[in-house]
C-alpha cells in the first residue's frame, strides 16, 4: 500500500512494516497497512449506513462556502468525506469508488453497495490474517455474489403502474411526495426510454416540462470540458453544433466553428468519429482560458448506424453532416453548416440534446 509523503525525509523508520524512500512515499505491509485500510472503509461506511433505506436518517455535511448541506443521498455524504490519515483515506477511497460506481450504473442504492463493500471487506481481512488464500476467497466471493444475483432476478417485481413509480421515486426523493409524483408523470410522458433531467427553477413552484430531444450514451472526451464541477457535467445553452462523420485532429479543420461561436458568443458542441491532436488541444485551451465554451464527444455507433444517428442529429439540430460522400470539407465551413439547440447536456456517459432547432416536419418524416 503506497501513499505520498507529506514531507522529505532521509531516516530510516523505526518500524520494519513502514519504509522511507526517495521517490517521497510511504509503505505499509501486512497488518499493519490493512487495518489501517479497514479504519479508512469502516470510517466513512458508518457515516454512509445512517442514510440505508427509506428510515435512513440525514447527513449535515460542512461546505466549502454557503450553507450547511443536508442530504440523505449516499453517494454525496461518501464524495464529502476525506480522512486526515493518508492510509486510512485510501480505505475511504475505495468506498467511495464502490459508491462512485453503484451511483453511475443504477443511480440509486449507493447506500447498499457501501454497507455490502463494508461487510466484504472486514470479513475479507478477518479470514486473510487466519491464512486464507486472498485468490481463493476472492473466487469464493464472486461464486457467492452470482448466487445473490440469481436469487434477486427471481425475487424482483416489474414496476409497471404510475403509483409503483411514484412510489420508488419517493424514496429516491428523501422521501418527498410531491416530487415522486412529479418525477412518475414525466415517465409517463415520455415512457421507460425518455431522458429526464431535473434542473433549479426560477419561481417557487415546481414544475414539469416536456421537450423534444434526442439522447445517446457518449460523454465527454476530456473532462477538461466540465461547466459544473459540482454535478460533473457540461451544461450549454443555445449553443451551435458542429457534426463530423470522420475524426478531427487538425487545429485548420475546427477553426471555421470556434471562430462562428467565439463570433456569435455561443457555445461549441463537436460531435465527431473521434477528436484529439491539436484539434482537442485547441478545444481544452479556449476552454481553460475561458475564451468559449466548447465541448468534443465522440460521435455513438459504428458503420451504417452512425451514419444514421449523425443523420438524425442534423435533421433535430437543422445542421450538415460533414462527410466524404458529400465531399464537405471542415477547413471551408460556414457558418449556416453547423447544427443549433436549445440546451445540451454531456456526462460522463451520455449526451442530451433538448429543443433542437430542426423542422417539426422534417423531424416527423424521419
């Protein structure tokens, strides 16, 4: 178990289990180095279990600025913790990536997976030091978590009607009826595949609006590109779109849409086969010194269906699809070529795209 050191130092520990070197970190081997990791996961999965369930209690977690924070969100009360003692934080930190991953695959049961990775890893310790054999037990382990997942498929029930949605949503909500029932019309609305997106509100009540749109599972290329660090997303109003069947890596062949949008003081979406060189560089750049707003995300599917996807993004956002059938070149756009929209949104692994400015009659058609 390594982590960095706080400060240089020539002598030699007095410990044989902790060792100094120059590269400025410290060691830590056997026993010693896994209770210190089992500090760190018991420490933050016992501020995370209070919130477990529908009578999980609320976490008051200190902010940097502002208010106070009280949530009952597994996930946020996991990000917030940091341990002062570097190899008990390494502990904390693989919690937090057990959370990290629970909340990016089902976006709920954060609490759950952080009690389960607990128990895993105390009991993981307890036989270790007995003399088990970790690759044995880890086989053990996966043996045993197939069985559970059998058992849960058999023992899961659809949800099918409003009401068992709302009542899901609920629970997601802190309990908060108003906003399961707001959140199970919106699925009605839009159905099972629809993309929802809960945004802050500019007047005191809440309120449920429905928009075309178009959503894929690509996200950002480089997270140098993220508006809130907060929600990690980017997030762009009214911004112009620039569509690419081939992949772009030359600054000349971006230069005619960083210059229409840093013009027209709007934001930059790249959607491409795929971008990096000089032409990402040139993206992260103007994006670091806050000269525009840009964003690259690689364009989804492979072949005929990306050529498909593409066409649709440039029926919904009124845009050209720079390709080699059409023998467009990127280096000589214009700007009536690139796609707009009202609002998008990039994650890590999705975008949505909302209110594009296509034709509803050329959206219909197709």
């Amino acid at each position: 178990m390594i982590a960095p050191r706080a400060t240089k130092t020539a002598a030699r520990a007095a410990s044989k289990s902790v060792r100094s070197y120059s590269t400025h970190k410290d060691i830590l081997f056997g026993i010693e180095g896994r209770n210190k990791l089992l500090k760190g996961v018991e420490t933050l999965a016992k501020a995370v279990a209070v919130t477990l369930g529908p009578k999980g209690r609320n976490v008051l977690i200190e902010q940097p600025f502002g208010a106070p924070k009280i949530t009952k969100d597994g996930v946020t009360v996991a990000k917030s913790i940091t341990l002062e003692d570097k190899f008990e934080n390494l502990g904390a930190r693989l919690v937090q990536d057990v959370a990290n991953k629970a909340n990016e695959e089902a976006g709920d049961g954060t609490t759950t997976a952080t009690v389960l990775a607990r128990g895993i890893f105390s009991e993981g310790v307890k036989n270790v030091a007995a003399g088990c054999n970790p690759q044995d037990l880890r086989r053990g382990v996966q043996l045993a978590v197939d069985k559970v997942v059998e058992y849960l498929k058999t023992q899961a029930k659809p949800i099918t009607t409003t009401n068992e949605i709302a009542q899901v949503a609920t629970i997601s909500a802190n309990g908060d009826r108003h906003i399961g029932d707001l959140i199970s019309r919106a699925m009605e609305k839009v159905g099972k595949e629809g993309a929802i997106t809960v945004k802050e509100g500019k007047t005191i009540s809440d309120e449920l609006e429905i928009t075309e749109g178009m959503r894929f599972d690509r996200g950002y290329i480089s997270p140098y590109f993220i508006t809130d660090t907060k929600t990690q997303k980017v997030e762009f109003e009214n911004p112009l779109i620039l569509l690419s069947e081939k992949k772009v890596s030359l600054l000349q062949d971006i230069l005619p849409a960083l210059e229409a949008a840093a013009q027209q003081r709007r934001p930059l979406l790249i959607i491409a086969e795929d971008v990096d060189g000089e032409a990402l560089a040139a993206c992260i750049l103007n994006k670091l010194r806050g000269q525009l707003q840009v964003c690259a995300v690689k364009a989804p599917g492979f072949g005929d269906n990306r050529k498909s996807i593409l066409g649709d993004l440039a029926i919904l956002t009124n845009g050209t699809v720079f390709s080699e059938e059409l023998d467009l070149k990127l280096e000589k756009a214009s700007p009536e070529m690139f796609g707009a929209t009202g609002a998008v949104t990039v994650t890590k692994e999705d975008t949505f795209i909302l209110n594009g400015a296509g034709h509803k009659e050329s959206i219909n058609q197709r």
